[in-house]
C-alpha cells in the first residue's frame, strides 16, 4: 500500500496541472481561476497542434460553471489573444506550437472560493479552486512526468493550492 501511495504522489505531482481538452486542431489548458472586482475570471492557455495556421473563433457560451449548489451558468464575455473583452465571441489567427491566451469572465461574487465544475462544451472538470481577490499570481510551471502506474487508472479531484504544492484527491481504479 504504501509504494501504491508512492506512486500515487508522483502521479499526482507529473498531472497537477493536466486539466486540458482536446478541442479543434489543439489543445486547451485550465491555468486558473481567480477573483477580481467585478467578478472571477479564468485564463486557459490554448496550442494549435493539427495546422500551421489557423483562425479561432470562442464563444463564451461554450464555457459554463456549476456552482456549489449544482446550478450551471455560463460565462458572459471572452478574450482570446488582445486581452479585450467581448460578450459573444472573440477571435484571431494564430500558428502552431505557440500557447496563447483565453480568458473566460463569469459574473459571479469575486468571495466565491471554487466551483463545483468548469465546463468547456461537453467535457467538465470537478473541483475548480478561486485564487481569492487581492493575492499574488504565481504562474504555474509545466512538472516532468512522472513514472507511469501500470494497473490503475488515475482521477484527480478536489486540488488546492497550499504553498507551492497542490494537494489533491487521487482515486486509483484497477483496470483489467
């Protein structure tokens, strides 16, 4: 049991920031969320990886939150590059292999501490912690994978940030 848990560490410290989507032609990374005056917004880091060139469109009701109390809202304006946002959709041309910025603002209390879950189109992720208003950014940085746990398919939730480590909930489910 307790190599189990040696291994569920590193696996845990290798996917800490692993809340992506494939999305179309690329892929979409959850940075974080977090509080300002008016409300709490979230930044993802997108990489065209299918093209060499393409031109994105968002659209912030692609995005919703479920709230703790279960009820979803979606996001009501979006950014995608130039930081401007735009209530409906947003979009530039961009080329591979280079993250780019997309921010998500949802009109909610700036003292809101998490979500239930992040949706993006179909797919959701449980447990979004909220950086509360007036802290320091600190940005994340990409971790070296970890060894792989043969056996056991590995699901995160409940991620908190405490110190410089996250501190998660790893359910560890045997596959045949």
């Amino acid at each position: 049991m307790k190599k189990l848990m040696a291994f569920a560490v590193l696996a845990l410290a290798s996917t800490a920031f692993a809340q992506s989507w494939a999305v179309a032609d690329g892929k979409l990374t959850l940075v974080g969320c977090y509080g300002k005056q008016d409300g709490v917004y979230c930044d993802f880091s997108y990489t065209l990886t299918e093209k060499q060139t393409s031109r994105f469109y968002w659209v912030a009701s692609r995005f919703k939150i479920y709230k703790q109390d279960g009820v979803s809202q979606e996001a009501n304006s979006i950014a995608f590059v130039d930081g401007k946002f735009d209530s409906d959709s947003s979009s530039q041309e961009i080329i591979a292999n280079v993250p780019v910025k997309v921010q998500i603002y949802f009109n909610v209390p700036n003292s809101t501490s998490g979500f239930r879950a992040l949706a993006f189109a179909d797919t959701k992720f449980d447990n979004i912690p909220i950086r509360p208003y007036g802290t320091v950014s600190k940005t994340p940085i990409q971790l070296p994978a970890g060894p792989s746990v043969t056996g056991f398919a590995i699901s995160l939730s409940n991620c908190q940030l405490q110190g410089q480590n996250y501190v998660c909930v790893a359910t560890l489910t045997p596959t045949k």
